[in-house]
C-alpha cells in the first residue's frame, strides 16, 4: 500500500526541478521566461459507438482542431516549434498525427511527436511542450489531447507468462473494470456512496451544458457538413433512484458496486492548448489565458491504480510549495466512482471545489483527450469566478498517477 513516508522520501525532493517557483507569491509572479498558455479550447465529447463523432477517426478530430487552433489563436502556423499529441488506442498515432497536422495548414517543417501515458496523455502533452519551452529548445508549441473510444476501444493487452507471473505484473494489465472493483473492496467504497458522487457530476455537467457554460470552452468544428458544438455524452435527468437501480457492470468482481451510472463515460473528442514564453507571447501579442507552473508523476500499486491523485496531488503541491486550501479549483477525473469517492475524501478537499462542473461521469473520459480537456475546462471556470489557482489530477491504467499546477491570468483586479 502507499506509504505515508512518499513525500518526504529523498526520491520525490530529488525529482524537484530548481526552476519551480515554492509560494504562492512565487507561484504568481511573472516573469518572462514563464511558460503561458495563449489558447485553450476543445471539441465537444460524444458518446461511443452511439454519438456525433462515433465514424470520425482521430486524426481527422485533430485535423479540424488544428485548422480552428490556427484560426482562433491567430498564430503563424511557421512559427511553431513543436506539437505533441496526447493519444491511446489508435494505431500508428504518429504517422497520423503528422498528417492532420500537414493537411491542417501547418508546413512540414514543423516536427510532431506523440505521447502515451494513458489517461494523462493529454497533461503529458502539455508537460512535453512546456519543458522544451524551459529548456529553451523551442519558443512556441501545441499540445492536443485525442481519442476515438468508438474507433480504437481499449485493446486487451497480452503479457508473456514469465511476466505475467509477477504477481504485480499480471495486475497491471488486468481490465479497469477490476481496478474499481479492487479500490470498492481494499478501501470500503460502498455503492451508496458512489452513487452520490455519481449523482454530483451528472447533476453539475447537466446544468452547466444546460446553462451553455461549456459553449465557452468548445470550439465548434464542422464535420462532414455537420457542425458539432455540444456535449452528447450528458444525460439529463438522472437520479439518485435511476443510478441505484443500475445493474453491476462487472458482477464476475466482487463487490459489483460498478454500473454504467458511476464510471466514467466512454467517449470520443479532442482538446488543444497552446504554449510559448510569456515575452514572447507579449511581442507576438497574445492574449494570455494561464501558466503552466509544473506536474508530477507517481506510481502505486497496479491493482489499486484509481487512488493515485492521493499520491500525486500532495506532491505537486509540496513541490510548489503550495498547501490544498490555495488552489481554488480541482479537476480530479472521475475514472470510477470508486476511485474518486476515496481520493476526495482521504485528500480532504471539499466537493464544491472539485469539478464544479462535473467530470468524466458524466462528460465522457477519451483517455487522450482527458488530461488535456482538464486544463481547458479549469482555465475556463478559473476565469469566469475570477479565481486564482487550478490544480488538475487523474489516475493512470497499470498503476500511475499525474497531476498538474496551472494559474488563471485572465483576473482583474488581482491581487495576492
């Protein structure tokens, strides 16, 4: 199990960059090297296999993300270094990515990359570009985040026996269905209580699509002659009666307290951010939206996979010097109900300020998309309550974890 001891383990305080500010005035400051984001926007989700994106492949969701990047962040697409694209399933991501960008407008001479960590391909994109930025390697980058759970679901993935008699090792690979059902009967999750925090994100996301709070972050992208500017995956209407009448969706596991109603949704869409200096964002003159300050990485066990922001939230903020009661807004993914009842409980962080707008549950989790669609969505509430600081997590398939510090610039009358 985790130990207590994880963050004062001379591991996590050699892992801390000399560069991360420590404070919040720190965390606040601006500089002109600072990595800035200049624009934050994604597609609307729709469900899998059933919803508006069911036949569009990944590369062409990114093909039109990229022509309305271009367009909404009136960027010189020559002027870009590098893109990184967060994505899971689909095969030869590369090759396809490349080409969307080519065919979106951008010239060959800008080079591509992509990037698997599972659900947090999308903050890794972000974490990429960002720390070429820092190094100094390049000066402007694009960071999507893409996923067709309708065209690439989860492939089931072989091990060799050697491997796979690793006890570990065998947990790794095993279908996430389990994960919730292990982290429901390690930490004594019962299915009432996942079933209120289901109830949460589908009554939030239902109001904030209701209220077009959402229209504020999605870019509207026209394919094959359909424009696609809201959210298929929200279910109206759902109660708490409707999601306790749910069947288990793996009755094989023990305890079966998983059902359609209290996992995240399967999805399909695409997310984008933009990275440069924030000097040179002031030359070129963009509008500056937020900072990146730093993420974390951790790694606990496989079987138990979902608590990771347990792990990977302390220590984001203690490398920032940052204690939970500074950040303002959370965006934890809500891989199970499971997994997100125990981390916001056993982090101590209130409801109110975890997804306010609710989470996978109910908008759908397209693993790449996920950890890049957070950000978006962050900045974007961030923005509208004049707030300060956004921290973003999420649990990662065979054991990770992954968290992000993020700072809205888009306040008025800021002060510390």
């Amino acid at each position: 199990m985790l130990s207590r001891n994880f963050l004062s383990s001379s591991r996590s305080l050699r892992a801390m960059s000399t560069q991360v500010p420590r404070g919040l005035a720190a965390v606040l400051e601006k500089k002109p090297d600072d990595v800035v984001i200049t624009f934050a926007k994604r597609t609307a989700t729709g469900r899998a296999k059933k919803g508006q994106l069911k036949d569009v492949p990944v590369d062409e969701m990114l093909y039109h993300l990229f022509k309305a990047t271009i367009s909404g962040a009136k960027i010189d697409p020559t002027k870009v270094d590098d893109i990184c694209v967060g994505t899971c399933h689909p095969p030869s991501p590369l090759y396809l990515s490349r080409a969307a960008a080519l065919a979106a407008g951008f010239p060959h001479t800008v080079p591509i990359s992509t990037v698997n960590r599972l659900c947090s391909s999308g903050l890794m994109s972000i974490r990429n570009i960002a720390q070429g930025i820092k190094s100094g390697e390049i000066t402007l980058g694009i960071a999507a985040g893409s996923d067709s759970m309708s065209l690439n679901p989860r492939p089931s993935p072989e091990i060799s026996a050697i491997v796979d008699e690793h006890p570990e090792a065998h947990d790794c690979v095993q279908p996430m269905g389990w994960t919730s059902e292990m982290v429901a009967e390690v930490f004594k999750v019962p299915r009432e209580k996942q079933d209120y925090y289901a109830l949460i994100s589908h009554t939030r996301a239902n109001e904030a699509s209701t209220k077009g709070i959402f229209a504020e972050e999605i870019v509207p992208i026209t394919v094959r002659g359909t424009t696609i500017s809201i959210d298929d995956t929200i279910r109206p209407g759902v109660t708490a009666e409707g999601l306790a009448g749910l069947k288990s969706a793996f009755p094989q596991w023990s305890p079966g307290t998983t059902t359609a109603g209290n996992a995240s949704g399967v999805g399909d869409g695409a997310a984008v951010c933009v990275l440069t200096t924030r000097a040179n964002a002031e030359k070129e003159g963009m509008e500056i939206l937020g900072k990146y300050v730093t993420s974390a990485v951790v790694s606990v066990e496989p079987k138990v996979m979902g608590i990771s922001p347990v792990v990977a939230v302390p220590k984001v903020l203690e490398m920032v010097g940052l204690t939970k009661e500074d950040i303002d807004v959370y965006e934890i993914n809500e891989a199970f109900a499971s997994q997100f009842a125990y981390c916001v409980e056993e982090l101590g962080i209130p409801i109110e300020k975890i997804n306010p707008n609710g989470g996978a549950i109910a908008i759908s989790h397209p693993l790449g998309m996920t950890g890049t669609r957070q950000v978006v969505t962050g900045l974007a509430e961030l923005k509208r309550k004049n707030k300060k600081l956004l921290v973003t997590s999420m649990c990662i398939g065979s054991g990770m974890g992954a968290a992000g510090v993020f700072v809205n610039e888009t306040r008025h009358g800021a002060s510390l």
